[in-house]
C-alpha cells in the first residue's frame, strides 16, 4: 500500500489552495454576512477552468480523475463553506446530468458556458414533502407531443434562485415508486418555469437557496436525461457516491479549519495567568480532534480511491460521510468551546465553521436514514 499523492495531485492541491487563499477566505466573512451570491468572485473563480473540473476538455473542462477533484473539493471547503456549495453544485450535480446525457448541441449550448460560469446550473431533488423519500416525488411528467409537460414545485434547491438550467427528478409513472423517476432538463425563459421563495438560511450562506416552480413546463424528447423513461434513477447512486465522499472532504477540511483558528486563540488567550494552550483539558481536544480526523480523512480517500477504480463502494462511501461529518460537528463544537465566550462573537470565523457544519448533516443523505441502511447492510454481511 502506498498511501501518498502522486507529485501531480500534490502540485495541484498547491494550486488550489493558493487560489482558495488568495480570492476565497479573505471574502468568507463578508460572503456569510451578506448573504448573496458573490458574483464577482465566481467569475474571477471560473476564469481558472476550476468549473469544467470533471468534464471533457472538448467542452473547455479538465477532465480531472475523482482522487484530483477530490483534492480539490477539499482545498475548497478551506474557503467558505457557501461558496464551496456553490461551485461543487455546478461542478457535479448540476452538470453532471447533462455532461453524461445530454445531446451534442445541448452540450454545445450548455454545458460550454456552465464551464466558463456564464451559465449557473442546480438539480432539483427535494420537494415540500419529499427529501430523503424520493418515492414520494410529486413532481409530474406527461409525455405529449415529442415531449414532455412537467407539473411540480421543488424545495431547498442550492442556486436555484439564480440558475440558468436545472436538471428536475420528476415521476412519469407515480405508480412506480423509485422505477418511474426520470431526470428532465429546463432551461430559464421556459414557460411555465418560474422561481419561488428564497430560503434565509443558518449557514452555508452565499451559495443561495430556493423553490423553484413548474407549472405546464413543455420541454422536448431530447431534455429527458438518462435511458427512457425511468432510466435515469439509476445512475442516482452514481453521482451520489461521489457527492458524499465530496461532503466527506468538505467536513474535513471545516473540521480542520476550526480546530487550527482554535490553535491560535487557546495559544494566546490568557486565563489564570497561563496560555490556556497550557491546560490538560485544551490539550486534550486537539489530541482527539487530530486522531478522529486523520482518521475520517484516511477512509474518506479510501472511499475515493474506491470509487476510481470502479469497486463497488456505496456503504464505503455512506460510512465515510456519515462518520467524516459528525467528526466534523465536534470539532466546530469543541473549537467553540476553547473560544469561550469569543465564539459567540460574528467577528471571529468560530460560529461560521459551527452553523455551517450543520449542512454537511443533510446533504449526501440525513445521517438517521444512511445508518438504517448501514445497519441492514452490517445485519446481512458475511464474517468479513
Ligand atoms: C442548505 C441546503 C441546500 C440544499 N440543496 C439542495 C439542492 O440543491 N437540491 C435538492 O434537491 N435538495 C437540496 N437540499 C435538500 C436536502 O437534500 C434535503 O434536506 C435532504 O435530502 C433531507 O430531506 P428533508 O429535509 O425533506 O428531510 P426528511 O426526509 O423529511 O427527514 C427529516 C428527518 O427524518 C429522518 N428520516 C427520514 N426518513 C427516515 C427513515 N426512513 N428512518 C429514520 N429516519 C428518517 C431524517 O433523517 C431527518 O432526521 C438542500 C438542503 C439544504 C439544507
């Protein structure tokens, strides 16, 4: 086993964090108090290439392998954990659809300008009364006339209050349950496609959250993404492998982020006439902090490594998640604590790391639903 990054990912781990210093952090504060999309930032972020990450270079992309943009995902995270959403939804989920299915010319018009971040794109799960059911989809499409009308409202959707393009989860037979979803492109100037509210968020600020509406939306055969009717779903637990490896990275990193701000403050601030550094108690939180998070970091880029060589990994992958993030919660908790009272303050990063870390919770899977299927996975393996 070789467990080092070979010399080309470490010198593109180097690029990324010196542009996530340079054009991100020094903005992360300003990003979650403002909370709205940093558009001057994110055209001086795409003028990089960094948004055509997993897309063929034909298009503009770079075609990295998932260990390099992983790398990335986790260089990211280091920045602000809102406009890290922000980029990974237009990298992955709101491209990936279309990069995968889309027809040239779709392509052509698509997914070349999303590369250049000319066009912003989202996916559209969730809805008021579906997140972790998606059986439950209410949203409706009716093949008419070479096409299909979509009927439905989506909830939570990260960009959508300013997206372009949106790839919709809609059902074709409700019947079906999982076996009737398809994915359908829309396109912003659709009739019928509209925006809803927009969701004030506890954290994860700047990446923009809201409802998008479809209401008799007709669009053509070719918008339908993936194999006929029903076909799409399955390429679901695809991109969601990655996605939670990439939340995995992005709980590291924010886990990290909090314990080293942590470092400098119990390093200087004085009680009982010491450094509070000089305490058991504090000591011992970077102690554990260091060993739950290497530990999380390891398997997470085993999960990747997995995922690169096509092995089967789903558990792998929801295990990393489930156990990456909440390793990430009591880092941002403990952080906190060694901030005392300073950690209630909006001008110190401390409450930033602790009401974005939440998110992390939900997105890639509520952690109550991946531990039911972790526990019938563990319940019906064999003595490996
Ligand atoms: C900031 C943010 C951005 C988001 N961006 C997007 C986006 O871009 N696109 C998109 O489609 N969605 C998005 N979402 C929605 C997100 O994917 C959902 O919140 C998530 O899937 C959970 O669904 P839910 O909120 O409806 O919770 P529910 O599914 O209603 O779950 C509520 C609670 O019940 C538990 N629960 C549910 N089912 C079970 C079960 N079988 N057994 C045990 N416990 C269970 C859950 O674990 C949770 O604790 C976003 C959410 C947030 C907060």
């Amino acid at each position: 086993m070789d467990f080092r990054f070979s010399e080309e990912q470490d010198f593109f781990r180097s690029t990324v964090r010196d542009a996530v210093d340079r054009l991100i952090r020094p903005r992360a504060q300003e990003i979650d108090e403002v909370d709205e999309f940093p558009k001057e930032l994110w055209k001086e972020f795409a003028a990089l290439g960094y948004l055509g990450l997993r897309h063929p270079e034909e298009y503009g992309g770079m075609e990295a392998d998932v260990m390099t943009s992983m790398i990335f995902y986790e260089e990211l995270a280091r920045g602000s954990c809102g406009f890290a959403m922000a980029v990974t939804m237009q990298i992955l989920m709101g491209t990936y659809f279309i990069g995968r299915f889309g027809s040239d010319e779709i392509k052509a018009r698509i997914l070349g300008p999303a590369i250049k971040g000319e066009k912003i794109g989202t996916i559209c799960f969730t809805e008021d009364q579906s997140g972790s059911d998606l059986a439950g989809t209410k949203t409706r499409a009716v093949a008419k006339d070479g096409g299909w009308v979509l009927n439905g409202r989506k909830m939570w959707i990260t960009l959508g209050p300013i997206c372009d393009f949106c790839t919709v989860l809609a059902t074709t037979d409700p019947d079906q349950g999982m076996a009737g979803l398809s994915f359908f492109l829309v396109e912003k100037g659709t009739a019928g496609f509209s925006h809803g509210q927009v969701i004030k968020k506890l954290g994860s600020r700047g990446s923009v959250t809201g409802e998008l509406i479809f209401d008799n939306v007709f669009v053509p055969e070719e918008n339908l993404l993936g194999e006929g009717p029903g076909g799409g779903v399955k390429y679901t637990t695809e991109i969601l492998n990655e996605v939670r490896v990439m939340t995995a990275l992005n709980a590291c990193a924010i886990a990290n982020e909090a314990m080293l701000d942590a470092r400098q403050y119990a390093l200087q601030r004085i009680a009982f006439g010491k450094p509070i550094a000089s305490r058991q108690l504090i000591r011992s939180k970077f102690a554990d902090h260091w060993a739950w998070y290497e530990a999380a970091r390891l398997y997470t880029y085993q999960a990747a490594w997995m995922i690169e060589q096509g092995l089967p990994c789903q558990h792998e992958c929801m295990l990393a998640k489930m156990f990456a993030t909440e390793m990430c919660q009591k880092a941002v908790d403990e952080a906190s604590r060694i901030y005392g009272g300073n950690s209630f303050a909006s001008e110190y990063a401390q409450q930033r790391f602790f009401r974005d870390a939440r998110f992390l919770l939900f997105g890639g899977g509520c952690h109550e639903v991946l531990r039911n299927a972790l526990g019938a996975a563990f319940l019906r393996k064999g003595s490996s």
